[in-house]
C-alpha cells in the first residue's frame, strides 16, 4: 500500500512533533460528528488511502498522521441529525500521550512539509482468523481504540496491536466493498465498517465524544 504524504517537524513549547500529512488524492473521504456517532464516508480511492495511512500509524508510533479532510463534502443525499460538525482525522501512538490542546497550534505551523511516498506491505493486518476478539473483553487487556475531538479533529489513539488488529476490519473497505453490490444484488443498506472504543459498548468515549466510528463505503460518490 502506498500514498502520498508530507512530513512535518513542528516545535512547540520546546517539544518537536512528528506530523505525517496526506496530500490531496484522487478518492474522497469525510467525516462529521453526527452528536449521537461519527461518521465518516469513503470512495474506492479514498479508502484505498485511509487503510495506507492507518497501516502507517501502526508503524509510526513516533509520528501523528494527519487526513486533512474537513472541507470535503458528505455524498449527496446524507441526512444528519441536527447540524452535524465537519472533522478532520489524526491517528496517534497512544504511547505518544499527545496533548490535543495543543493541536491547533501545531496545525498552523506545519507550513508545506516535505513530500515523501510511504509503502506499507500489503499484508500489514493479520487475517481475521488470527485475531482473538474474546480477549478485548479481559480487564488487564489495554490495545483498545480511544477518541478524542479537538480543534476540528478527530483523534484515534491506540497501540500498534490495536490500529493492526481493527485494520482489518477497515481493509474490507478495500477489499470487499466494490464488489458488495454484485455479491449481493438483493441487500439492503449499504457495505460499512464499525470501530468503538474501550472493551465495553457505550455511547461516549471522553469528554462526551462519541465512541462509536460509522465508515461507510460509497462507491457512486456524486457531489
């Protein structure tokens, strides 16, 4: 898997930070905080650089990977509930313990960066059968997801285990989704892939940010 980036050093408060950013591609990709969930929406490029990237942050655990994403529109006919906020998305090391107060600052810093190809192997993720989703539940268990919401961000945080293992479920947007319609011309609804935080189901992660991530494939993208 490979994608474009830039690569950012930004020093803020005598601290340097890594930031990884993708530069703007064929496919589209959006997220908005919907209050209740997150949702976030994909074409076939667009998902194509979503799991290279997220393939990246599990290799990167020095780095913040930024999806500057926020200008782009939902596909046309996405109703939301209320007045949905537009977000960009960072993935994060949770063993960076990066303060996201301080996102906005580094955000405005990061000028034109550095451009740069990444390659990640295709087969980063294990394979289905080789996750143990039994032992998410176990309390000594820590390589769960977490979100955060600042300056406009979306912040998934979690351990190389963590972005690998739900990586596999994000590359059936790659993988699966394309196809979904003709494997299944009667199905109603549409080919999606849920992400949650914490080993429990509950309706917020902190500060009353949604735990739930709904990414949803949209091969017939129209704007």
């Amino acid at each position: 898997m490979s994608t474009r980036v830039r690569i950012h050093h930004v020093r803020l408060d005598g601290d340097e930070f890594r930031v990884i950013r993708a530069d703007p591609a064929p496919g589209r990709l959006a997220l908005r905080d919907d209050r209740h969930w997150l949702s976030m929406y994909a074409d076939r490029d667009g998902a194509a650089q979503l799991v290279a990237l997220w393939a990246l942050a599990a290799r990167s655990a020095r780095s913040l990977v930024h999806l500057p994403i926020r200008a782009n529109p939902v596909p046309e006919g996405v109703v939301g509930d209320g007045e949905p906020v537009s977000l960009d998305m960072v993935l994060a090391h949770h063993s960076l313990q990066f303060p996201t107060a301080s996102w906005k600052r580094i955000r405005a810093r990061l000028g034109a960066g550095k451009p740069h190809t990444v390659t990640t192997p295709d087969q980063d993720f294990p394979d289905e059968t080789a996750i143990d989703h039994d032992r998410r539940h176990h309390r000594e268990y820590r390589d769960h997801l977490d979100f955060d919401i600042a300056a406009h961000t979306l912040f998934v945080v979690g351990s190389a285990t963590a972005f690998r293992e739900h990586g596999t479920a994000l590359r059936g947007l790659v993988d699966e989704a394309p196809s979904y319609a003709h494997r299944h011309p009667g199905a109603a609804g549409h080919f999606c892939v849920e992400l949650g935080t914490g080993p429990w189901p509950h309706a917020h992660a902190r500060r009353h940010v949604p735990a739930r991530l709904h990414i949803q494939y949209s091969g017939a993208w129209r704007l």
